[in-house]
C-alpha cells in the first residue's frame, strides 16, 4: 500500500504544487483505508484498488484543493467508487471475452463467474448510474443520503435504482 509521500514524490515535477504536504499526509492517512476498501469492493482486485488509492489521492494533489477542507468519508468514497468504475472500464476494453457464446451456461454458476460477470455489466452503465448503484448496493448507503450526495429527490434514487437493476440483469443474461 503506497504512502502520502510516496505519492507525493510520483507527481509530475511540471505540475504547480500548492497542497500543503503536511494537511495532505493526514487526509492520507484519515481516508485511504475507506478508498482502498471501497474500490476493492468494486473491482475485486488487491492490485485494481491500488491504482484507485492512487488515482484518488494524486487527482486530489492535481485539483488544488485545500486538504484542510472539509472533505468527508462519503467525498471519499464516491471518489474510489467513481475511480474503480474507470478501472472495470478500461479492464473491459482489454479483455478478451472468457465466455464462449455458442456453448450453453450452466443452471447455476460459481460465484466468482458471476461476481466478474456483474463487474463487466457495471462497467457498461454510464458513469452516474454505476456510482449511484455502487454507493447503494456496495458501500451501503441509504436512498435519504444518495438523494443528498447526488442532489435528487428520493424517490427519484428508488426509481433510478430500479432502472439500473433492470439493465445489469439483461446485460447478465446476454
């Protein structure tokens, strides 16, 4: 797991560093437990949910922010889930498919196959979609705080769900 200043010293040397280190190193060490294990959640990867802590924390250091601000475990959390959504996309794009469509499913799948399987229907929402989906179904979050986050009413979180729901199950069963 990588540290604050060892991502400090992967940054371009060309980009303008205004973050105080110091503020950085404590929201570091404050949040990146929540990142990693959100977006290991999400991509099932130990390796996958690296590259988000990173991703995550550098385009912190990139925007300008001010660490001291006030930003909150649900910030971090939509960031990791929003950054492993990129991965499961870009990991789409490279994969081969492993699934031969002329040779029949069996009735029940092992759970792994059907894990990656969801991953690769993820993958294929818009990214608002499968954040909202994510935060819900993976991290947990209640439609009342989705409605906040996203700044929607909450019925419209419950419908939008559903819709969502309904489109990862046909993208499963193609």
């Amino acid at each position: 797991m990588p540290t604050a200043s060892a991502l400090i010293e992967v940054m371009p040397f060309s980009m303008p560093f205004s973050t105080p280190v110091a503020g950085f190193t404590e929201l570091y060490q404050r949040h990146y437990e929540t990142v990693f294990r959100a977006a290991l959640r999400v991509t099932g990867s130990p390796a996958d949910a690296e590259d988000v802590l990173q991703t995550v924390f550098l385009r912190l250091l990139a925007s300008r922010k001010d660490v001291e601000s006030a930003l909150t475990a649900a910030y971090f959390r939509r960031a990791a889930v929003n950054a492993a959504v990129d991965v499961l996309r870009r990991r789409e794009l490279r994969a081969a498919s492993v699934y031969d469509d002329q040779a029949p499913r069996p009735a029940s799948e092992p759970p792994l196959l059907l894990k990656e399987q969801l991953r690769r229907a993820i993958a294929t929402l818009d990214g608002e979609d499968a954040t909202l989906f994510l935060l819900r179904h993976v991290e947990g979050l209640s439609n009342e705080e989705l409605a906040e986050m996203f700044d929607i009413e909450k019925n419209n979180v419950a419908v939008r769900l559903h819709r969502i729901r309904l489109r990862l199950q046909a993208e499963m069963e193609r």
